[in-house]
C-alpha cells in the first residue's frame, strides 16, 4: 500500500529534485504531494487523505495543528538534530534513506493510531463505568442530604423567625435612635449654621485713593464666591456709589436710607433689612440699592456700624457680608475693619496710590495701638490696573493677594466679565468653617 506524503520545503530546488527523486525511487510506496508556501496545508491533508506531512525546520509552522492521522516529519540540516520531539530526518543524505524513512514514519503511524484508539477506547469504557458508579454514589448521597437538609431547614425556618421577630424588634428601636439621633444632628448643623450667622464673617473693600477700583473688585470676589454657594450680602458704603452701573434698581418697601436711618438711631430689626434686600438676576447677588444716601453712611459711624451688624445677624440668614467702604478712614471704617475677617485695600502701585496706602495701614496698626487689638494681621492688599510702572510694597503683616493687569473694556459689563476671570479674585473670599 502507497503512503501519502505531503512536502512543505522553502528551497523549492531540492523540493522538486526530492519530489522526483522519490516518485523514481518509491513508486510503489510512497505518493508524494507538492505543497506550495501560500498553499491552504490543512484543507490538502484531508482532501487528499496525507499519511505523512514533512515540513522544513527553517519553516514558521504550527504543527500542533495538523490532525493526528497524519505524522508529522521535520526536515533538518543535519544528522541527530531534534525538534520538540518530532521524527527529523536530514535532507542532505541519500534518497534511500530518506525515502525509506519517509515510508516506515508513515507505517508505523497507522500502529501508533490503532493502539492509541484501542487504549482510548477501554479508558473511555473504564471512565464510563466509573461515572456510573460515582452517579449512583451520588444520588446515593443526594437522597441522604436531602433528607438531612430538610430536617435542617425545618429547624432553621423556626429559628429564623424567632430571630425574625427579635430583628424587627431591634431594628424599631434602632431606627428611632437614628431618628432621634438624625434629628439632634440635623438641629445642631442648623444651630450652628445660625450661631455662625449670626455673626457673619465680613470681607471690607477700601481703596487707597479715589476710582482705584474697589468697588468692581468687590464685586466680582463676591460674584465669584457667590458661584461657590455662599449666602452672601453685599453692602455699599460709599457716600457717592454708582451700584446702577452694576445692580439693578430697586423698588424695595424699605429704603437703603431707611435702614441706616434706623441703623444711626438704634432702632433697626432684621425685619427692616430683609424688607429692602434685593437680589440681582443675572449673578445671584443679595444686596441693598445705595441711592441718596449721603448723609446716612456719614453719620453711621461706630454705633451705627454695630447696629447694622446686628440687624443684619438677627436675620441669620447671610454667612459672609461684603462691604464696599468709602476711600477716608473715618469711624466706621476703622469698626468696619475691626470687624473684617479680611480688609482688602486696592490700589494701583503708582506712587501717589502706594503713598495712601501705607499711611491707611499705618492708621490702622496706630488704630491697633490704641485699642490693644490686632486687626492689622487680617489687612491685605489687591493692585488693580497695575502695569510695569507699578510697584509692591513690603508692610509686615500684610499680605499681597496678587496683581490685575490694566483691562480696557467698552462696557461696564464687560469688564466685570474680565475681572471675573481673574485668578486673583477667585478665592479671596473664604468659605467659613
């Protein structure tokens, strides 16, 4: 009977001098099939039923993937040279051997495969006979604890609602305790909230010299922190404000005059603040409209000052009140600081604008000295329209929050846009703890 070789050879020379070497020399043994490189070697085996696939070594081939009927047969080099354990045999010897190698591979294949079936056969056969058994132990077993599972889950249902019942117990009581404690919780957050509000932090925008920008400052921190959620009043003392180019005017029941009239008096209430409090649209902003107030935000004054502060906590409403202050350092403005979480004085780093500065910081470090206090530690200063001309100064205790630039916009609008933008303005204002 002729085997079936199928030859897979890169040197296509010695394949065809090999092809016909071995068709002269074996035609009654072997039938040898040409492989070519790109050829579908799989789809060959089976079509044309190959006994025996030898492949040259130098050639990247899976031969884990050939089927098992077919022996595998690598070509190599040279003499006595292995292949992850399969049959080699060398090209440059003679024809004979190759051939007869060729042949006795392919015969004994056909052995191989008929002991390694009939093995399998009887361990499929043993294996089969030893399932049936394991399933009979098996049921064998399932029968048992199922009864045992049975007995169990009768005495563990009893259980369970006896614990059941103790749960639902428990978790009543637990639950009003977390009711109890949620609520306690949630009145000592409010409490604190309130206490917190009622002494509100204040941030006190002054500039060094008149049209330095406090007021555009002051409104774009308060815009901004406002962004982040805080209850914010913003408040303008200055005797001549313009709030129209920014805030819209109101028709509150109560006037800004009213209110510092009340304020100068010691007559006010919350009530009569939250009855003139507006709020602008377009940025959230609380505020009072400043219109004809000259002579009340002179007159304020200390006492003044602090009943406004108290009308305004009575409220307990705001957690951080924002003061635009006039440019003079007059009585209020000296209790305005004393009450500032931060006072932030603008100027321009010009040497007219630094010259108002250190002599307002030097009025409140001699304000300090006369009162025992220490408000100069929460004094900083802000330089608006600062250009290379500009210069910082050094004043112990006082801090710099930064520089902004000159911005030259047509509108008031779009300027405040631009200061908005400034990473300088964006967190002066503090969340409080």
């Amino acid at each position: 009977m002729k085997i079936k070789v199928a030859i897979l050879e890169q040197d296509q020379n010695y394949q065809n001098r090999l092809m016909v070497a071995l068709r002269e020399k074996f035609p009654d043994k072997l039938e040898v099939i040409r492989c070519a490189p790109n050829e579908d070697v799989l789809k060959l085996i089976e079509s044309q039923d190959v006994k025996v696939f030898a492949v040259n070594q130098m050639i990247n081939f899976n031969f884990k993937s050939i089927p098992e009927e077919c022996a595998v047969v690598v070509f190599t080099e040279m003499k006595d040279e292995s292949v992850d354990g399969y049959v080699t045999i060398c090209k440059y010897q003679r024809i004979y051997d190759i051939g007869g190698q060729l042949y006795k591979v392919g015969k004994n294949h056909d052995k191989i495969m008929a002991v390694k079936k009939e093995k399998e056969r009887k361990e499929r056969e043993a294996r089969l006979e030893r399932e049936r058994k394991e399933e009979e132990e098996r049921l064998k077993r399932e029968k048992e604890l199922e009864e045992e599972r049975k007995r169990l889950e009768t005495e563990r249902l009893e259980k369970e609602r006896k614990e059941e019942e103790e749960r639902i117990a428990q978790q009543k009581a637990r639950e009003e305790e977390e009711r109890r404690i949620e609520l306690e919780r949630k009145r000592a957050i409010e409490e604190k909230i309130k206490a917190r509000r009622r002494n509100p932090q204040i941030y006190a925008f002054i500039s060094a010299q008149k049209g330095e920008g406090s007021s555009i400052a002051s409104i774009a921190c308060t815009t901004n922190a406002q962004n982040g959620e805080l209850n914010i009043l913003y408040l303008d003392l200055m005797q001549f404000g313009k709030m129209d180019r920014f805030f819209t005017p109101n028709a509150a029941s109560v006037s800004y005059k009213e209110v510092l009239g009340k304020a100068i008096k010691g007559e006010l209430k919350g009530a009569d603040i939250e009855n003139a409090i507006s709020t602008e649209m377009k940025s959230g902003i609380d505020y009072i409209y400043n219109r004809d107030c000259v002579y009340e935000i002179g007159a304020l004054g200390k006492e003044g000052f602090a009943n406004l502060m108290k009308g305004i906590g009575e409220m307990e409403k705001y957690d951080v009140v924002v003061l635009n202050l006039e440019e003079s350092m007059s009585t209020m403005t000296y209790a305005a600081i004393a009450r500032s979480t931060k006072t932030i004085f603008v100027g321009n780093g010009q040497y007219d604008s630094n010259s108002y500065l250190q002599k307002k910081i030097d009025a409140v470090g001699d304000y300090d000295k006369a009162n025992g206090t220490q408000t100069i530690k929460n004094v900083n200063i802000l330089y608006n329209r600062f250009d290379k001309k500009g210069t910082q100064l050094k004043i112990d205790n006082v801090a710099v929050l930064g520089t902004i630039p000159v911005i030259k916009e047509r509108t008031e609008a779009k300027l405040l846009d631009s200061m908005l933008k400034q990473e300088v303005l964006k967190n002066v204002i503090k969340r409080p703890e």
